[in-house]
C-alpha cells in the first residue's frame, strides 16, 4: 500500500527508467498489433508517471536481431520502428538528442526517450558505422551485452581475462567526443576498469546490482562501484529478480541501494530496473535464465508496481532529496553533463 507521503512524492518527481528493450514491442508488432510502443507500453509508462526512459532498440543479442544476426541491418530497421512510432504519438513520445531536451518537470503526458543499444554489434567494427548511428539519435550505448564482440568481452567471457580491444578503445573516445552516455552494463569486470582508464567525463551502468549483497555474474563488486563513482557516474539496480536474492523482495532490491548509497554516496544510484514481465520470450540463445527461475519480484513486477518502490524508500527514512535522485535527479544530472547542447550538434559532422 502507497501512502500519501509517497505517492505526493512519486507524482511530483522527475523518474528515469534507466533501461528498457524493445522485445515488448517487437513481440505485440509481430502480433498483428500497430504501433505498440505507443499504444500499450506509452500508457503503462505514463501510469507509472515516468518522464523519460532508455530505450535499446538494438545490440548485440539475436532477439534485439529478431532472430536474423544481421545486427546493423536490424538497428536500421529498429530505429526506423521507434521514429514511427514517435511521429504517431502527436508529441506525446520524444526522442533526446541533447542536453536542452531533457525535462524541468515531470509531465502527465509527455514520454522521453533515450535511444540505446545494448552492445556494439550494430557497429560491425566500423567506427563510422557509430557516427551515423549518432545522426539517427543514438545517445547511449553499452559496449557488450553477456558475450564477446568487436568492442571487449562481456561478463560471461570472464575466464579469458580480456577486456577492452583496440576497437573498442577507438570507440569510447569517440562516443566521448560525440558526447554519448557511456553504459557498462554487461561488461566484463577488465573491461570495466579498461573504458574506466580511456573514457573522460562520467560514465554509467544501467541496470546491474551489488555483489557485496548478492553474487550473480551480472553483479558488480565494491571496487568497481567506488571506480564508477569517481568518474561520477549512476549505477541503476535491476529488479530481474534472479540479480537481486534468493528470497527477492522489494526491501532486498532496496538493499542494493543502500549499499551503493552507503559506499559512494547517494549522487550516485538509479534505477535501470529492467522490468521483463511484458517482453516475452527470448530466443534460445540469448536466455539467461534456469528452468524454473522467479525472474520477477512480488508487488515489482512491472511499471504499474512502480509507486512501491517510492513507498519502501519513504519507510526506509530517506530524505525526499535523495529519493528525487534515485528516482531520476541522478540520471538526469548525468545526461546533462554528458550529451552535448543544441548548439554543438554538428560534432558527427
């Protein structure tokens, strides 16, 4: 049950959702279903009052492919899907492509979206391939999802000790240079420090937990959190709940928070959340999950549960200061200090 303080607080709050994949409306799409995105997920979203969320509309699993592997093609066609479906919306989606489109105030109405990928793949090696995708409204992108690409290996390559490649490095100082969100999510722990040693300005992981709380390969270290910090950057916790305990409870996913609050500092903390409920099924290739496994929390389960986690965060005795910033101050501060302004956008040339 939300209470008032709460839900007052909820509903006066800027909300960032720090990651969303497209699979929902890919799989409603596919269904005979028309402009999904905005039809179903926009007014889920808006219930939930999000004001801008992050939204990968490809990268580098066969799902975000839809099953073809021609990763470039398929962001092409992706993204061509999310624009139309934001020239329906008669102005109730936007899409970011600088700092001064980022919201002052939350709106009844109005959907942002920060257009991502989760992985390199769509590059295909090519660093020209990520400025054209910057000229579509590319402004965030992981460098790896689970496994090896082009750019660095990814969490589940962890016994082969590598990180970032060549490639990869040439990636990262350009994405600084174009002024995208750099995304750490998925990536294996030497890459992490390896961007860490080449990027610039602050970087973020999404959506990924505490280690120190609960050991997943998904989850980050205390070292890891405390480098991510100094760049000041956001972690987003993930409410998969796999990532969060063996017993996952909201107050468990409020842990996570906790400890990132309690090691770097409160600036420091969002929420990726990552909700899966409505995605629908993966191809084989890309499941992550046991047979059997609780992929959802009770009472957080999708974005209609979102006020409840406002709720715990009051009970917990958090300051609405703090709280505005876990739900999106952090993020948004963030996409201020990275993405450039309106007037320097001629950067991809």
């Amino acid at each position: 049950m939300v209470g008032p303080k709460a839900r007052k607080l909820h509903d006066e709050s800027i909300i960032v959702e720090g990651h969303r994949d497209l699979f929902e409306m890919v799989r409603l799409m596919d269904a005979g279903q028309k402009y999904p995105l905005f039809n179903v997920t926009y007014p889920r979203l808006k219930r939930a009052n999000i004001s801008t969320t992050f939204y990968s509309i490809c990268g580098d699993s066969v799902t975000h492919s839809r099953g073809t592997r021609q990763f470039l093609k398929s962001a092409l066609e992706n993204i061509d899907m999310l624009r139309e479906e934001i020239e329906v919306s008669s102005g109730k989606m936007k899409l970011i492509l600088h700092g001064d489109d980022l919201p002052d105030a939350p709106s009844p109405d109005l959907l942002n979206i920060v257009m991502s990928f989760e992985g390199g793949r769509p590059l295909e090696g090519r660093i020209e391939h990520l400025r054209n995708f910057y000229r579509l409204g590319l402004r965030s992108m992981q460098i790896t999802w689970n496994l090896r690409n082009e750019l660095a290996d990814g969490v589940k390559e962890e016994r082969t000790g590598g990180g970032l490649t060549h490639f990869g490095e040439a990636v990262v100082k350009e994405m600084d240079r174009l002024g995208m969100l750099i995304d750490l999510a998925h990536i294996s722990r030497p890459g992490w420090f390896d961007v860490l040693e080449v990027a610039s300005g602050p970087v973020c992981c999404t959506h990924s937990n505490c280690k120190k709380i609960y050991h997943h390969f998904r989850t980050i270290d205390d070292e890891q959190i405390k480098a991510l910090a100094q760049t000041g950057g956001v972690l987003g916790v993930n409410a998969i709940a796999t990532m969060v305990s063996k017993d996952p409870t909201l107050d468990k996913l409020v842990d996570h928070i906790s400890h990132i609050a309690d090691l770097v500092g409160i600036d420091h903390v969002g929420l990726g959340l990552d909700f899966v409920k409505d995605d629908g099924p993966l191809y084989p290739e890309d499941e992550i999950f046991g047979v059997g496994e609780n992929r959802l929390i009770p009472d957080f389960e999708n974005e209609d549960d979102f006020p409840n986690i406002t709720e715990c965060l009051v009970r917990r005795g958090y300051s609405n200061e703090d709280i505005t910033k876990v739900l999106g101050g952090n993020f948004l501060r963030l996409l201020k200090a990275v993405l450039k302004p309106n007037a320097a956008q001629d950067v991809a040339g």
